[in-house]
C-alpha cells in the first residue's frame, strides 16, 4: 500500500472540498488490503486525478482482493459542480472463474452532489479457484462535454477466488441462491446482497418508501406506483389536464389550481371558442380567433379580399 500513503494523507481532507471527488473509505481500504492502513484512498481529490493513478505501473502496486472480500465500496460527491460520469468497462478477464463486475448504480448517470455510497461488486463463481484479472473503465465529463483532466480512467485489479465446493449446512443460512466460502460467508447471486444474501437490489433505488422485494421489482408505498415507485395515486382523478406527482397531490396546467385542478383561473373570463386557460384571465386562442375572451373571429384571406373590393366600390 506505500504507493497511496503520500496521496492519501495530502487529500484526507477533500472530502469537504467542492469539487468531484473519488474515495475509498479507510474502513474498507482495511477489509481490502488486510492491513490496519489508517487512511482513505483518494483516486480523484476535489477536482484532481491523482497522479499515481496515472503511473503506467499502477496496477503493480496494488494487493490483490482476497476471496472473502466480495465487494468494494466508493464514496464520491460532485460538490458545487456538474459531472456526469459513465461505466463504459467492466469486464472480467477469466469469467469461467469471476463474473464481470457489477455496479450498484446505474452505468451511466450524473454524479452526486452530496457524498453518496456506490458498491462493485466482484462475483465469484465458486467452481474454480485462482487470481483473475478484471477491467473497470470510468468516464468522466463536466456539463459542457469535456472530460475531466486525467479522464477515461482505466484500472486492471486482481480479485482472488476460491473452490469452496458444496457446503449444504453451511448455504442453509445464505438466502436466494448464495453460497458459503470459505471463509463462511455468503457469496450472493446477482441481484442480492448482505451478510446473508437477504438484500435485494433494485436499480434506480425504490423512491417515496418503497421496497425492494427482489431484483429490480419495488414494492410501493401506499399512495404511490411506477417501477420505482416514481409516480403517485390519487384517489380522485385530477382535471383539466392535471397530473398525479404524490399521494393525493395534483400538479395543474397553466391556468388551473386546487387540490385536483377543478378551478380555472379564467373563471371571470372565460376562454370561448376552444380557447384554453394558461394564466389569470389570460386565454391562449384557438387558431381562427383572437381576444382576451377568444370571443373574435379571424377573417381569412379571401374575406378581406372581398371586403377590401366592397370597400372600393362605396368609395367609387
């Protein structure tokens, strides 16, 4: 670990800095390495990719994950700015002994403003035994498109796994298909996680209170629906065009307001001919027709014409 000692106690505190930042808790970093190395390990300290992660000898430097080490966890936050960020590699090397990574979040999404947890989780298959490569590529962009200096960043780890074979006393305890390793933990099926396998996965996270009852399937609170629990239930329908966002709340059309939109706001000036409210007595006209109300017809091209032929006669 004496490649990220320097760094690490430079950067410890840029987590309170506010530019994008990218770390390795130290209670992890002490689960990865072994070691009781009391620092965090910073890959992108408020705005900088540390130079060590450009050495071409980076990954020389690195201990290899142990086998009972089945994810890593990063913290990282964007601070006062806007990063977008994309996953484009995850890949394993040897998948008849790992599975390719898996992310925690959605593989590409905008960065965090407040510090935020994401795992990668490193998948055994548990057959086999041995010390795999595995890939993680991450991109890097502000709001304008251009990457952050230091960006793709490109990192080739190893991860050892180990042939725990079959253990039936031991896989009672791992729920949804986990299995024990060695070391008598659970090893989790894709879409579960926790000390026993018990945690389902849903990617986005179940919103408004909802719950993740198996991979990617939510169950909502009462009073909201969607995938993710995203949308809302209203009990009563809202009007005028108006759209359930929450429980029992309406989000109302220029012009209308109330708990389910029901009242106009042109209602001492009503819009006439098709028109349609879209502010405090204002009326947005069908075409054809004009006034505050509406209320007047547009005359088409020909009437004018004959209009404008009648008038020349009565002045001849």
């Amino acid at each position: 670990m004496e490649c990220f000692v320097g760094a690490s106690r430079e950067h410890r505190d840029n987590r309170n800095g506010d530019d994008i930042t990218l770390w390795i808790d130290k209670n992890q970093v002490k689960e990865y390495s072994g070691s009781s190395y009391p620092y965090d390990i910073f890959a992108i300290a408020n705005g900088v990719v540390l130079q060590y992660l450009l050495d071409p000898n980076f990954e020389k430097y690195l201990p290899i994950i142990p086998s009972e080490v089945s994810s890593v966890n990063f913290t990282w936050k964007s601070g006062d700015h806007k990063y977008f960020y994309d996953f484009d590699q995850l890949k394993s090397y040897n998948e008849s002994i790992l599975g390719d990574p898996v992310i925690s979040i959605k593989t590409k999404g905008k960065v965090p403003k407040r510090p935020k947890v994401f795992q990668v989780f490193l998948p055994c298959r548990g057959n086999l035994s041995g010390i795999v490569y595995f890939g993680i590529g991450l991109t890097i962009q502000n709001e304008q498109g251009t990457f952050l200096p230091g960006t793709p960043l490109r990192f080739r780890l190893q991860k050892q796994c180990a042939n725990h074979g079959p253990d039936p006393e031991c896989d009672k305890k791992c729920a949804n298909g986990g299995r024990c390793n060695q070391s008598g933990r659970c090893e989790c099926k894709k879409g579960y996680n926790g000390q026993y396998c018990r945690t389902a996965l849903c990617y986005p996270q179940c919103m408004n209170g909802g719950t993740c009852v198996s991979p990617g399937q939510c169950l909502c609170a009462d009073g909201y629906q969607g995938p993710h629990c995203e949308g809302g239930m209203c009990r009563e329908k809202c009007l005028n065009g108006g759209k359930c966002i929450q429980k029992d709340t309406c989000a109302c059309r220029n012009g209308y307001y109330g708990a389910r939109c029901d009242f106009s706001k042109c209602e001492n000036l009503p819009c006439l001919n098709g028109g349609r409210c879209v502010g405090v007595n204002r009326c947005r006209c069908k075409r054809g027709f004009t006034g505050n109300q509406c209320e007047k017809q547009v005359e088409r091209p020909a009437e004018l014409a004959r209009h404008e032929g009648c008038r020349r006669c009565v002045n001849g």
